[in-house]
C-alpha cells in the first residue's frame, strides 16, 4: 500500500503540468507531434518498470465524429496501436488508443451523428486517475486545496481546472477505468507520469506522483 505524503496546503493547488514517462523520447516526440496532442504534455526519458495496466487515461473531447476519427487516425498512423475502434455509443462517438510508450488516450465527441468536418481541434483535455476510493482520493486533494467542480458520490470527481494547464484532472474507480478502455485491470510498477503542483511535491493515496513547477 502506498502511502500519501504530507504537505502544507496553505496555497491553493492545481494541476499545471503533465509529464510522461516513455523509453524512447525522440520517438516520443515524434508520435506525439503527428498525433497533434504535443502541446498538452511534456516528455521525460525513463526506465522505470511499469507493467499492464497504469491506472489513467488521457481523454480527448472534440466537436464531432469526424474530429474523433482525424485524430484517431493520425495516432494509428503514428504508431498507436487499437484498443477500441472508433463508434458510437450510449454517449456519443469514441475510440481508444495506446501510444507505442504505453500510454492510453481516448478521444470522443458527445455527438453520435455530427456531419460536420474534420476540425483538428480540441475541446478539451483530461487526465482520468483510476483510484482505489474516488470519495478518499477526493478529500485528500481537495485538502491539498483543489477544488471540486463535479461529483458523483464514489463514482466520479472532476476538479475545476487551473489557469496554467491545459488539461483537467479527474477521478473514476480503477476498475471502471479499465473496462471502459477495454484493458485488464491489473498492473504493477511505476505509473509513468508526472503531475506538476503549484504547491509542492507530494504522492497520492494511489501513488500518483506531483512535483513543485515554478
């Protein structure tokens, strides 16, 4: 079991940057300027042991299905390899990648029969944790000084988003995670990923680790 770390939170917290974690950073780069998403992360070489599943995605929302296919295409084009074709479901048009580092990204539209073109352009980015205990997980960042703009019970927590990032944070059960990304649940090892804090370094109740970014 890992345990949080303890810190002030006297100033309020918010996500200001994402870091992967990848073996190979130049093919990193690579992939992830013709995927189009380069500008929402940062890279950092590591041979950290990560196995199966590592408890996150990375989750595109864009304006239509033609948008969630131009981007789907261009990371299978890039190298990604197909974890859930691209296709309607009860909540609109998404498809799953995985990235040749190991990273999972799903991209959807909230319209099933959108007709519009492809736009290249996203909504909005989000980093969904998968968590033991959405309900603990929750507390222990909202007394990090997060703030909580939605949530469902144990179910699902979404906090507001800082000024310096692009990407919003949110949390759902690991196991709920895994199955909507159509991946076993099981994994073992580093996460691979980084968060930047505006307070502090400090590792969560799951092991998700923040570093302090000036």
């Amino acid at each position: 079991m890992v345990m949080a770390t303890t810190a002030s939170t006297a100033a309020v917290t918010s996500l200001a940057s994402v870091t992967l974690e990848v073996a190979d950073l130049e093919a990193a780069r690579r992939f992830y300027s013709a995927f189009g998403v380069d500008a929402y992360i940062s890279l950092r070489a590591s041979e950290a042991h990560s196995t199966g599943f590592r408890g996150f995605t990375l989750a595109l929302t864009v304006s239509g299905p033609a948008t969630v296919d131009g981007f789907f295409g261009a990371a299978v084009d890039a190298g990604a390899t197909v974890l859930k074709p691209a296709a309607k479901s009860l909540w609109g048009y998404s498809g799953v990648v995985q990235a040749p580092d190991g990273t999972i990204w799903k991209i959807a539209t909230s319209e099933k029969n959108g007709t519009g073109p492809d736009t290249r352009e996203i909504d909005e980015v989000v980093l969904l944790m998968g968590v033991e205990a959405v309900k603990a997980t929750r507390q222990f960042y909202v007394g990090r000084g997060l703030t909580v703009a939605k949530s469902f019970g144990g179910k699902y927590a979404e906090f507001a988003a800082g000024q310096s990032s692009p990407v919003k944070l949110a949390l759902y059960k690991r196991r709920a995670l895994a199955k909507d990304l159509g991946v076993p649940v099981d994994g073992t090892g580093s996460h691979r990923i980084v968060l930047g804090s505006t307070v502090g370094a400090f590792t969560d109740l799951d092991g998700f680790a923040w570093e302090a970014v000036a």
